[in-house]
C-alpha cells in the first residue's frame, strides 16, 4: 500500500530525509575516512558516542511492549554490545575524549528515552536513521579497517554491521515500517522524529572531526566505560594507564571477575579503578572514606572488599613505576588498603583467614585446578564483609559459587562448608 503521494512510507521516509543525508556524507568526517586521514581518536570517539545512543536505544526498546520495535531492531544481536568490544579494543591507547561530542550523544540518548515515555510511536524514526548505518558503515567497513591496521571485525564490528544479512535485515525493516503505518501509526512523528536524529548526528559528527585541541580533549570515566557513571577520572594518561594495568592484574589474579561478570565487569573494574586513581589529590582520610564507600557497594554486589585490597596494591605499584615522584600521595591508597585490611582481620585474624581458605583450596580441587583461583578468599572475605555490616555480600557470592548448572556438587559443599566454618571462626 502507498500513502497519499503515491509512495509506500519507506520511500517517503528516505525521500524526506534524503538532504541530511547527503549533507551528513559530505562532512570532513567522512571525506577523511575515506581518504585515510581520520585520526583514530576521531573513529573511537565515533564509537564512543554510537555507544551511548544505542545504549539508550536498546533500552528504551528492551523495557517497553511492542514486539515489532524489538524486531526492527534486528535480530543479530546487540550493536550496542558490538560498539562496547569495538572500543575495548582500543582501550590502552589512551584517547581522550571530545567534550562536544560527548554532549551531544548524551542529549541524543536522553531525547531518546524522553521519546519513549511521550511519544513512544515516534521512536522508529530514530530506529531507521540509526539502523540506517548498517547500510553506510557497510561500505566503509574496508576503509576502518585499512585505516586502522585492524584485522578480522576486531574493533570494526560495529562496522561490519549485519554482514551479508543486511539486506534481508533492511528488507524486513522496510515491511515492518511500512506495514506500522498502514496499521495506524503516526507518519508524521515518525518523520519528524528520523529528521531530529539526523541533526544530532550531524552535530556529532561535525565535532568529531576535525578534532578539537588537545587541550580541549579530557578523560572521563564514560570514556572508558560507556555505562559508568560521569565520576571523575585522573587527567594524565600515564595514571590511566596505571589504572587500567591495575585493573588487568587484579582481573588475572581473580579469574572469578571475568568467569562471573564477562566484558562488562572488565570495562567497570578499569572505570572503577580509574576513580580511585583520580582519589590520591585528596586527604588520607577522605581517600578512605571513598574506598569504604566503593568497598561496600561492590562487595554487595558480588566483588567482596579484598578484592579492593588487591586493587589498590597493584594500583599503587603501578602509579609509582609512571610518576615516582608522586609516591608520597600514592601512599594515600595504601593507607585506604590497611583501612579495608583492617576492617576483614578484625573480623577474624590473618593466619585464621588463611587456614580457612586453605582448607577450601583442598577442598574444591585447587580451586579448580587455578580456573577459579581465589576463590577461598573472595568467599572468606564476603564473610567478613558481611560481619562488618555489608549486607547481601554472603548471599550474592553464595548464589553465584553454588549454582547447580555451573558446579559440581563437591565443590558447591566445599562453598556451603568454607561459608559455615568462616562464620563460626568470626571474632564478633
Ligand atoms: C552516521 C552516518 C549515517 C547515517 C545516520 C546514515 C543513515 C542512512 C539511512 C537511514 C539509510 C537508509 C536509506 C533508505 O531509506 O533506504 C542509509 C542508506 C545508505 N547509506 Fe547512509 N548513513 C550514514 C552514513 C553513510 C555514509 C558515510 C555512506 C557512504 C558514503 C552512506 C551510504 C549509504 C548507502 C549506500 C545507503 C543505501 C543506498 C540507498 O538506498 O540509498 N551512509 N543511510
């Protein structure tokens, strides 16, 4: 069926918007991209900004009720997903971001959800320009990753888009739009909605490149991880270095962090330890406030404080290797790390922690051949934790580290007996 002009509303749609199209293909963004000069900060900051406006896309379309929204949005899994990876790949070259950029992607995902709760059937206006990329990004996929040096899709899957189903897909998309209109849906808003998106895309990209000064770049902790909130991080970037080498390390002596939490808690263990690198200008005492403050906010959540202790060992060793001449504040992190010690051997003793945990380690097979190693600690430390008044910390590791479909039933007794033997040996 056609609309009034004798058009289906697909070709409407493209014909109506067919001018910010060309207009935003024309941008220097593009034209360098295309002829190898984009600079890679103007490319991750791209990805930066897509990433938070899918975010709230993917949301708002997650949390409301219509089936068909879910469906044009495609089944191939999530771009925002795909956008996260991407820019995780890219995360030890320390680049900052572009301000304005980050503004306008902002407003772009908050007029997003606003949409989604006043006009929620305007949304596939912003579904269409967005999916839209899949078609553009198709033709430059080759152009990023020659720029870039990059191989495969890693860091370029967002580009790769839906590969050889992108036709199928944008066919599929075709019918479902035109098919809503004929079924009642407001024409109109749907315009209007693809034509405002088509502006904040072209104020984004018309910040992207060319870049602003070095001075007007920063670091902000949504810049290295796109869900976090907009907490301060260090503004050199040889103590964001540190801090993401913290994070690493601390990720590699718990496997549990990455079999438990997957890229997600990786992306959050190196904003987190971010902040706390960013903590060392202020006095000891509130340093340790804000570690006691993160400490039980994320030992609820499944990541017990000694965790935190580690962190902040490896944090600091790694400050000092890039500035020694700032040890002196450093320090300050240590002093928050005996603060947490303290807090755990209070509720029961060291050398009684390490029997504890030693006798777990027996007991679940080394901890599972090393897959799983400290494990005994984390389990022993949720206890302290909780005995120290964090509440859900016992409970949230007890979920996870006795779930049937993961472990086997040895190892979730030797999980339900370290927890009883830990309880019955804490002090008060
Ligand atoms: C952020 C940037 C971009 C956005 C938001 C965007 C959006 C869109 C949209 C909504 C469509 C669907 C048009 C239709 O109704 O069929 C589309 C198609 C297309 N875009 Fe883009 N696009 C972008 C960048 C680019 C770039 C850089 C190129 C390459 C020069 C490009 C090339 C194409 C092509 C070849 C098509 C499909 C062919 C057609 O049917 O006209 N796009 N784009």
């Amino acid at each position: 069926m056609t609309t009034a002009d004798g058009l289906t509303f697909m070709k409407r749609l493209k014909r109506e918007t067919h001018a910010q199209h060309v207009d935003l293909v024309r941008l220097p963004f593009i034209t360098s991209l295309i002829d190898g000069s984009l600079p890679l900060a103007a490319y991750v900051n791209q990805l930066r900004a897509f990433a938070t406006v899918f975010g709230a896309l993917e949301d708002v379309v997650a949390a409301g009720n219509g089936s068909s929204l879910r469906a044009s949005l495609g089944l191939e899994g999530s771009r925002f997903s795909r956008l996260l990876q991407d820019i995780g790949c890219f995360g030890m070259e320390m680049i900052p971001e572009i301000p304005q950029v980050r503004r306008t992607a902002v407003a772009m995902a908050s007029r997003i959800r606003l949409l989604s709760l006043e006009r929620p059937g305007a949304l596939p206006g912003y579904i269409y320009v967005l999916q839209g990329t899949i078609l553009g990004n198709r033709v430059h996929l080759p152009d990023v990753k020659r720029n870039y040096g990059l191989t495969g899709t890693q860091g370029a899957s967002f580009y790769a888009g839906y590969g050889h189903g992108a036709d199928e897909y944008w066919e599929g998309f075709t019918a479902l739009l035109n098919g809503a209109v004929e079924g009642g849906a407001d024409a109109g808003d749907i315009i209007a909605a693809a034509r405002e998106a088509f502006e904040f895309l072209h104020d984004i990209h018309s910040a992207l490149y060319p870049l602003p000064t070095a001075e007007e770049m920063n670091f902000s902790a949504t810049g290295i991880n796109p869900e976090a909130g907009n907490h301060a991080v260090p503004d050199d970037r040889m103590e964001i270095r540190a801090a993401l080498m913290a994070a690493d390390a601390c990720r590699v002596a718990y496997p549990y962090f990455d079999v438990r939490y997957g890229e997600r808690g990786k992306r959050f263990a190196q904003s987190d330890a971010a902040w706390l690198a960013s903590l060392v200008e202020m006095p000891e005492s509130e340093v340790v406030a804000q570690v006691a403050w993160l400490g039980g906010v994320l030992s609820s959540r499944g990541m017990p404080r000694i965790t935190m202790e580690y962190q902040l060992t490896a944090l600091y060793e790694a400050l000092v290797a890039a500035h020694p001449d700032r040890q002196p504040e450093y320090e300050r992190l240590l002093g928050a790390r005996e603060w947490l010690r303290g807090e755990r051997v209070r509720r029961i003793p060291e050398e009684l922690f390490d029997e504890v945990v030693a006798a777990f380690v027996t007991a679940s097979g080394g901890e599972l051949d090393g897959a799983l190693q400290g494990m005994g600690r984390i389990i022993v430390s949720a206890v302290c934790d909780e005995a120290g008044g964090i509440f859900g910390a016992v409970a949230t590791v007890r979920q996870w580290a006795t779930d049937g479909v993961r472990f086997s039933a040895g190892w979730i007794t030797a999980v339900r007996e370290t927890i009883a033997h830990a309880e019955k040996t804490l002090a008060f």
